[in-house]
C-alpha cells in the first residue's frame, strides 16, 4: 500500500526565508517507522526534523517526535516552533494546546496572526548546574581562542540544565564572539569530560537595538559544529540571567528578553525569552518565543 506525508521545510526564530535555524516538518508521521523516520530526516539534511503524530491520551492535543539525521532526540526547540508554525497556518487563530515528546510535555501558544503570528514554548525553569574547575575552564577557553581576559566577571562560567545541557561562557562583548575560533574536536572531547552537550558563548552587551543578549554555540558532540540559533540555550540563559541578575527589572510578575544568534553563519536569528517569577522572584516557567517561515512544502510517497 502507498502511503504519503506531507512535508515542510522551515526557518524558525526569523520572519525571513533562508535565515534563522532551519528545520524539517513532517504531518501525518503516524504511518512511519522508525527507521522510516531517520531515512526522511537523513534526506532533509537539516539538524532536526520534527514528526507530528495523534495523541495517545486526554492529556496531551498532539505528539512530536525529533529526529537527526544521526539519531532521535528528546525535544528541539527550533524544530517545535516550525512545527507548531505549519500547523497553525491551517486554521490562522491564536490558540494554547499541549505538546508531547520523549522528555515530557510542554505548553504552546500560538500567538498573534499572519505575518505576526508567534509561537510560544512554555517549560520548567533548568537547573543551574556546577561551575567547571580553573583546568577545565581554561581547557574550555583555549578551544575557543578565548583568554580570561575576554570573559566577563560578572558571568561565571557555569553548566546550565538536565538532558540538554550546555556550557554557558559570558563574554565581554560582541567583538570577542566575531574573534572566536573553535577547535571542533577539542570541544568534542571536553563535552564528554565535562558533562555538556553544546558550548553556549553569549555577551549581555550585544550592541544591537531591541537585544539584550548576542551569541553562538558549538554542539560538535550533537554533530553541529554551529548552532545557528537555539530557542533551548536561550530558555537556559534566561534563567541563569536571573540568578546572576542581569535582566531588565520584572512587570507584572514577568520579565522579558530578546537574543540574537546567527549572524556568523548568515543566518541572523530572534529568539524572544520570557520568564515567570514566583512571589519570591525566582523564575517559576520559562517562554521561549519566535517567528517562522515557510520555505517548501512537498509530499512524500513511500
């Protein structure tokens, strides 16, 4: 028997065609095995392919499997906002649903409409992991053509998060991201040693109206050398931004940022990080937000 899926290609956290950090959107997975799945996210090429597949109980309106063309993963933040994006295209009103995937379930709002339209990640607040001894972080900065004199003080260098976990490095500026020269297979090597899957090098100086933030990641232990823009990291930041407190002041029991990542590999990219404080203020839910464009959509006969 013939059966088909339809499928999309999407750049997430943009409003533009062929920037921000693409991805594959397959409707209609539920048909597909396994291995079927890796086939088609191997064929697209892209980081991650996001398939939509029926609920499977009351608490949940869809589910999202994330594939690499390596290897399937837990949850993908740029890919949940492709996803969430063709999927809203077809009725166009604002709406609030529940996503599950392997590592649970999130929150989504779709936000404003047409050209403005929005989507809206709700998760747990990650927690704040350790800092790296002085060996590791100067092992971290020579990978990275960084001396600790490029570092901002007020940004210690801390593992952030559980399953995706990411190595955040706060620099002084801009211009020591422009400078950055990443050693591919040592930072392989120290994401084993030290327990991150992703190096996230941001400076909260970003010299750019409208942004708080600017940064870049490296996840060669992932098989992405550079991460053109990633909703996750930012969603860690955030919260460590908190902690540290480098963020603007809170209204209304919530604070806001957004964050630029993507300008080194042409692909320029907006993630908007939004963070619900407890009565304490401590975050209780952060909001990962973004944009989409549809690039192609085609049909897959199988």
């Amino acid at each position: 028997m013939t059966r088909s899926v339809h499928v999309f290609q999407v750049d997430a956290f943009t409003d533009r065609c062929f920037t921000g950090n693409p991805a594959g959107v397959v409707l209609g997975a539920d048909v597909l095995a396994d291995e079927e799945m890796l086939a088609i996210a191997r064929e697209l090429n892209n980081a991650d392919t996001a398939f939509v597949l029926k609920p499977e109980g009351a608490d949940h309106d869809l589910r999202v499997r994330f594939f690499t063309p390596r290897t399937e993963a837990s949850f993908v933040g740029h890919a949940t906002v492709a996803a969430q994006y063709v999927l809203s295209r077809r009725d166009g009103t604002p709406t609030r649903l529940r996503q599950r995937q392997k590592s649970g379930t999130v929150e989504i709002e779709v936000r404003g409409q047409g050209t403005e339209r929005r989507i809206a990640i709700r998760q747990a607040p990650p927690p704040l992991g350790r800092e790296p001894s002085g060996r590791e972080q100067l092992a971290v900065l020579d990978a990275l053509a960084l001396s600790s004199a490029d570092l901002d003080t007020r940004c210690p260098i801390q593992i952030v998060g559980t399953s995706s976990t990411r190595l955040l490095i706060g620099v002084r500026s801009s211009e020591q991201l422009k400078q950055l020269k990443p050693d591919y297979n040592r930072l392989n090597t120290l994401s084993a040693q030290l327990g991150a899957a992703g190096h996230f090098v941001f400076t909260v100086d970003a010299g750019r109206e409208g942004y708080l933030t600017e940064s870049r990641m490296f996840c060669p232990a992932l098989g992405i050398p550079e991460d053109p823009v990633s909703g996750n990291a930012h969603g860690l930041l955030g919260t460590y931004l908190a902690h540290r407190g480098l963020l603007p002041p809170a209204v209304e029991g919530r604070v806001q940022f957004s964050g630029a990542q993507g300008q080194s590999l042409h692909r320029p990219g907006r993630v908007d990080v939004e963070l619900e404080l407890d009565a304490n203020g401590t975050p209780a839910a952060v909001w990962i937000v973004g944009q989409a464009a549809l690039v192609f959509e085609t049909t897959i006969e199988l």
